[in-house]
C-alpha cells in the first residue's frame, strides 16, 4: 500500500465516520427507491473514497463530502428522470409546499427532518439538498 492510499483511506475513513450519516440522508433526499437509493449509497462512497487522491485541504472535510455527494446524487438525479420522467419545482414553490397541513408548525433545525424531507422530492436538485443540509448541525 503506498502512502497516498493510506492518506485516501484515513481521509474516507474520518469522512465516513463523521459525515456517514448526513450522506446517508443526502442519499434518501435524492432517491425515494430503497433499492436503487442503497445503489446510490454505495455510489457516493466510491466517489467519496476515490475523490480524496485529489483532496488538498483547500476546504474543510465537510465541504468536501458534501459537493461530491451533491455531485454525484444529483447527476443520478438526472439520469433517473431521463428514465423516470420527473417535473422540478424551484424555490418559488417552496412557501406553498410548506403550506400542507402535515408541516405546520415545523420550525428550525432542532425539528425531525424525517417528518419534513418528503416535501422536499418535487424540489430541484440544488434546493433539495439545501433545505436537508440546513436540518444538519
């Protein structure tokens, strides 16, 4: 093993460890299917592992993970519509979807963002992801 695959193991490894579970939740953003969404998953661990031969620290870790999870969620986002057909709704749509009955009253980051993420699915793939990242501490 050479130095910058132990340096691209212990980057996944901190990054999985930390961030594991908010890309898991990126990934249920992003896909409703819980099969395909596993396929997902495992997508965005690969890019993230091999993503870190190129890291440079020039951003955090946390910034790092989450644009190569942004990245790669979101080109899946476009290859499922192309085979899915899907329509996108744009922050315009936002005040209205948070309008339905079921979100009343959900406040800040502190509430469960379980009970809010399906209305984020008609959502671009740039707001999606926003609206779950800001449920994150």
């Amino acid at each position: 093993m050479t130095r910058e695959q132990t340096v691209q193991d212990r980057l996944y490894e901190e990054a999985a460890g930390e961030f594991g579970a908010a890309v898991g939740r990126l990934a249920r953003v992003y896909e409703a299917d819980p099969e395909v969404r596993r396929d997902l998953l495992q997508d965005l661990h690969v890019a993230l592992w091999q993503s870190f031969r190129s890291y440079d620290a020039r951003c955090s870790l946390r910034t790092w993970v989450y644009r190569v999870a942004h990245n790669v969620a979101a080109m899946h986002v476009m290859r499922q519509r192309r085979h899915r057909g899907f329509v996108f709704l744009g922050l315009d749509d936002l005040e209205r979807l948070l309008d339905l009955p079921a979100h009343r009253g959900l406040s800040a980051p502190g509430e469960r963002y379980q009970e809010f993420w399906p209305t984020t699915r008609p959502l671009t793939t740039h707001t999606a992801p926003a609206m779950v990242l800001s449920f994150e501490p």
